[in-house]
C-alpha cells in the first residue's frame, strides 16, 4: 500500500501496537510490517499463519478490523492491494505435495 505522505506518522502510530497482540494470536507464524528503502510512502504488510483456521479467525479479529480501517482511511486507494502469497497446505497434503 502507499501511504498518503501527511498519514505517514499516523498510519506507523496505529499499525506498531497492532503488531505484537496479532503476532500472539493462535497460529501467528510472522505479522511484519515494511517500508521500502527508495520510497517511505510505499509499505507492505506480511502475515504469515499456521492454517487457514488461523487466518481467518485472524481476518474476522477486532485487531484485522482496526488495522484494516487505517489502511482505507490512511493511504492512498488505488494503492491497496491484498494478495493470498501462498495457501495453507496441511502436513498430509505437503508430503502429498512433495511425493
């Protein structure tokens, strides 16, 4: 997402205590937050989750809901754009996967 340049400060300020309580949560494998090193308007905001379980309980979470209302309010629109990196395998479908 690109961060509109005066919700800069704000968006960090929200986003940082955020961090942690989600990073706690049941299945919470990774919650990052970047700033690219060439533009400090363009973040990207990594989760990675222990099932799908996990992750959706984690999208329907008061803390998703309050980091996802700074992200419309704060950036630009037209920047926000969220991508499924990868999907949850489970252990049997891996070595599935991996025979």
């Amino acid at each position: 997402m690109t961060v509109r340049p005066e919700n800069r400060g704000e968006l960090f300020q929200t986003i940082k205590p955020l961090l942690d309580p989600i990073r706690s949560k049941k299945g919470c494998l990774a919650y990052d937050f970047y700033v690219d090193v060439n533009d400090e308007n363009s973040t990207v905001l990594i989760g990675e989750w222990e099932s799908q379980e996990d992750w959706t309980n984690h999208l329907e979470s008061r803390d998703f809901a309050v980091l996802l209302g700074a992200i419309t309010i704060l950036s630009s629109p037209d920047s926000v754009d969220f991508k499924l990196l990868s999907a949850v395998v489970d252990e049997e479908q891996l070595a599935r996967l991996r025979a």
